[in-house]
C-alpha cells in the first residue's frame, strides 16, 4: 500500500472517531467529508471508494436532513468503510470458504496442548471449510465438546503427556454413543502407542511427520461416516427416545389425524431446571445418567401411543395423540410431581432434579411444527421466570415474543473495525427467539469498567489483541478470573505474527481466536457459529 493511500485511509478514520466521540453529525460536514473522499479518493487510485462517494454526495442533497446521528452516518457510509477495510490488504490469501450452504458446516474440535501445532492445524482444516475450534485446556475439553457438538475429534498429544489418552478414556463412551469418529495424532509411531490409542477408542491414527492432504482426506472420509449415521438414526443416541428427525414424521401423522378426526392433541416441551448446574456439581458423566433415567422415566409414565423426543441437551418433547389440554396437563403435573421425588445418587451424595414445562393444544391442520414449538417455548419461558418447577399452558400469541438476550461486546481500537463488525452483527440472521444487544468499546479499560456486561446475560465478546493501555490478553485473563466466567465467549482477533499471543490466548481459554488480515465472511462465519451455540 502506497503512502498516500495509508495517510487518507488514517484520515477516514480518524474522522470516524471524531464523531463517534460527539455523537451528531451535522449535514455540512458529512457533505464535505463525502467530496473530500471523492477528490482525493481517484487520484490516488481507490477509483471504488471516490465513485461510491460521489454517488453518496449526489444522494445526500435528497435527503434534507440537518442533523444525522453516527449510527445513520455509518449506515449511510458503510460501503466506503467497507471499501477502505478492503484496501488496507485485509484479505486473507490462504482461507478460501468452501462447503458454505452445504447444510450443517462440519465441526471439528482440535484438543492438543502444542499450541504452534494447534495454529497451524487450525489454519490448514479451517481453508476446508470447517469449523475448527482449537483447544489447548485439557480440563475445557469436556465444557466444549458439549457445548459445540463436534462431528469429529483431533487430538494431538506428544507420548510423555499422558493427556491424550486420559482423554480419550473419559470421553470413549459419548464418542462411542454418537458415532463421534476420533483421530489420534501421535509424535511416534510406535507399536505400543498405536495399540494403546485404538484399544481405547480411536477410530484411526497418526504418526508426526505426517501429511496434511491425507490427514485432510481421513477425516473427510470419517465425516461422511457420520453423517451417513446420523441420517439413518431416528433414536437419539444416549438416551435411546427419539431424535428430532423422528418429531417431524410424527407431527405429519398427527397433522394429517386431525385433519381426518378433527381430534385435537397435544405437545410439551419439558426442560430440566438449573441442569448446568448438576454437570458443575457432579460431572457431565453424571448429567449423562439423569438425561437417561429422566427420558425412561418419561416414557414409562406416558401411554404406549404417546411420543417422547430428546429435542436436544436437556430439552424433551412429548406428544399426546387425542388428548386435550386439561387432561395433557394433569398427566404433565403428575410427571413434574413424581419426578421431583425422584432420588439420583453420585458417590455418597444424593440429589434430585426438576423440570419446566410448556404446553400447547394442537387443532388446527395447516400450521408448521415451528409454529406450535414457538408457541410451547413461550410458555415454557414463562414457567421458568415463574420461579420453574412448573408447568404453564401457552395462550394463543398475540403478545410480544419473549426473546433471549445475548449481549455482544466489540473491543477494538479501530474504527473501522468497530464500525464493520457492527454492521456485521446486525445484519447476521437471528435464532428464533434471540436478540443482541451490541455494543462497542475502545479499549479494554472501557469495557472492564462498563457495567453493561456485569450481570448474568451471556454475552459475546469479540476481543482485538492489540489495545491501549490494557491489552486484549490482559482483558481475556480479567474475565476468566471473573465468577461466573462461562457466560463470556470470546472471539480474539489477533495478528498473524503474534504466534506467542495466540498461544497464550489459547492457554487462557479463549472460545476461537481468528487472524488479521481476515475476510469478512470469515469472521461473519465464526461469529455465527459461536452465537449459534450461545442462543
Ligand atoms: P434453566 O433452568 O434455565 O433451563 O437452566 P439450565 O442450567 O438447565 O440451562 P442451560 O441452557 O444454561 O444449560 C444446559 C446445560 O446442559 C449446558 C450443557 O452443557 C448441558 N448439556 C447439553 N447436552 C448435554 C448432554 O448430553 N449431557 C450432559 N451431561 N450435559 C449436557
Ligand atoms: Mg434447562
């Protein structure tokens, strides 16, 4: 990039600070901003960006507005924001998205404590097109893997840590159980090593050196065992009820019953209370064993014709075929009341658990699932803000939908920067039900001292490495310090030649990190994901 261009590019956003410090932007000074650009902007060759402001100025005199807040103003001028961002080089040459609309983008959890390994895998998996989430933490392997649901498993381990098959041993079953496929990546190739890492569950292994286009290939192949599986499978793996697949088969028999019978029926949702709660206090192996004994529980006290659907985590559907509301109610109250009795015990410790349920009456033929489950998680919502432990009958909606809130936290000292992730959050498509609240800080002594994050909400916070006076490593070591540090997620946005602070940011437990320069799909892609999981 020539001198010229770096010194207009730091004039644009010099001048976008400036108004995001004064808030209002008076019509003169966004006219005179615009033909500046558009003067100077061709002759130094960005022809893109003076012809947009150009068109801007020419659009601008339509508008009769005096006064423009910065919002309107970064809305107004996104297009030469995002121009600029795309001629300071900030194009990734290496990471091409493939496999984008394809259905579910594959997730691959990568767990290794080399962390320049880590790097450089995450990298060479991530140009597939594949979500990869790189963790260096043994001890977050387990939070991850149930909270991002990998398709397929790497772990690298060199022979002297005994990490890699200790983690192997203990998520052997719930790999097993879903069809997880495992790879193991070995610094020797040693018979021993090798047996070891099969005898313990790994579907296929690898010996450093190795080479990246077959390793490429494998997991490739296991990914298309897994899906291969999970088309096939209706029940859900763990605890044997059906899966989502199966509900839609179910409501289309259902749908077609009433439109024959006009007999109306039933479905609850039902979701385990402060579940989070029994897998920090007694292990995810015991969580395990209450979702089972919570899904044959229900299906022992519901009639053979009822249906009982694992919806995901901790969440069950039940369907009651010819039953109306008062009477799917009285059954529900009955399971709610009975199940609070129930005793589970882990080691000398006993506990019992509790659920929230949500309720809809189903008569009319012509509506999709979506409709009735939104209905019934409304009620579900409301049963919950009740205090939980209840049971709550959904009214017909025409009141405002409840709406989850995340909220999402730019740290960044470029205002460029600020303004394009902005952009990016608000045009992202919701989860049902879900709402951001996004807001952005200049650097992280702003943002550690905002009260805006310090409450219960989960929230989202898209880190930059390289800040004023408080690092963006030093912020990521204040929040894990934090009580209650799980709600934050952190995306880290770091340079590619800062391979040390990577490594620490790894080591400190942030949720993704991506490269500088990126593409804006990229980053779009990975803060979808990440909210994905969030909602
Ligand atoms: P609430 O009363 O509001 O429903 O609170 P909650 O803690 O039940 O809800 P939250 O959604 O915060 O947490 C659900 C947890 O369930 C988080 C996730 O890690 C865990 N989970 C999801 N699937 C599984 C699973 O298959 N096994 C185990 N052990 N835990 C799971
Ligand atoms: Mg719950």
């Amino acid at each position: 990039m020539n001198k010229y261009k770096g010194h207009f590019l730091k004039n644009v956003r010099k001048k976008l600070e400036q108004w995001e410090d004064v808030g209002v932007v008076s019509y003169t000074e966004l006219y005179r901003f615009l033909h500046s650009i558009a003067g100077t902007a061709a002759v130094i060759g960005l022809d893109e960006i003076g012809m947009e402001a150009r068109q801007l100025m020419n659009d601008l005199d339509e508008q009769h507005k005096q006064q423009w807040t910065v919002e309107e103003v970064k809305q107004y001028i996104f297009k030469i924001v995002k121009l600029c961002y795309e001629n300071e080089g900030f194009v990734s040459p290496t990471s091409v998205l493939k496999g984008k609309g394809q259905g579910e983008q594959p997730v691959i959890l990568l767990v290794g404590n080399d962390t320049t390994f880590l790097m450089h895998m995450k990298e060479k998996l991530g140009t597939m097109g594949w979500y990869v989430i790189a963790v260096a933490q043994a001890e977050k392997v387990v939070s991850f893997f149930y909270d991002m649901r990998p398709h397929c498993i790497v772990i690298h381990f060199s022979t002297k840590e005994k990490h890699g098959f200790e983690l192997l041993e203990m998520l052997n079953e719930k790999l097993k159980q879903q069809f997880i496929s495992t790879m193991i990546i070995s610094d020797d190739n040693k018979k021993e090593t090798r047996l070891k890492s099969y005898a313990l569950g790994a579907d296929d292994f690898l010996a450093k050196p190795f080479d990246m286009d077959e390793l490429i290939v494998r997991i490739q192949r296991q990914l298309e065992r897994k899906k291969l599986i999970d088309e096939l499978l209706l029940l859900d793996e763990l605890t044997h009820v059906y899966n989502r697949k199966y509900l839609k088969q179910v409501y289309e028999q259902l749908q077609s019953d009433i439109t024959r019978f006009k007999e109306s029926y039933c479905l609850a949702v039902l979701d385990l209370d402060y579940f989070k709660k029994v897998n920090d206090h007694y292990g995810h192996l015991a969580g395990d064993t209450v979702l089972k004994e919570f899904a044959r529980f229900l299906r022992q006290e519901t009639r053979a014709g009822d249906t009982v659907v694992r919806f995901g985590g901790e969440e069950f559907l039940l369907l009651f075929p010819k039953t109306n509301i008062d009477t799917a109610c009285l059954i529900i109250e009955r399971i709610r009341t009975k199940f609070s009795n129930v005793l589970f015990q882990q080691g000398e410790k006993t506990f019992s658990c509790t659920f929230s349920s949500g309720i809809v009456e189903i008569s009319e033929g012509n509506r999709p699932l979506e409709y009735w489950l939104q209905l019934a998680d409304h009620a579900l919502y409301a049963a919950k803000q009740a205090g939980r432990n209840r049971v709550q009958v959904a009214k017909p909606s025409k009141e405002e939908p409840y709406q989850k809130l995340i909220k999402i936290a730019i740290v960044d000292d470029d205002a460029i920067m600020r303004t394009i992730i902005t952009d990016i959050l608000e045009k992202s498509p919701c989860e049902i039900n879900v709402k951001y609240d996004v807001r952005s800080f200049k650097d992280g002594v702003s943002f550690i001292e905002s009260t805006w994050h310090q409450d219960t909400l989960p929230c989202l916070v898209i880190l930059d490495g390289v800040l004023p006076k408080m690092d963006g490593i030093e912020v990521l070591q204040w929040l894990r310090a934090q009580k209650g540090a799980e709600r934050y997620k952190v995306i880290m946005l770091t340079s590619r030649q800062s391979e040390k602070d990577i490594a620490r940011a790894l080591e400190l437990g942030a949720d993704d990190y991506i490269t500088k320069p990126f593409k804006l799909l990229e980053l779009e892609e990975r803060i979808c994901q990440m909210m994905k999981r969030m909602s």
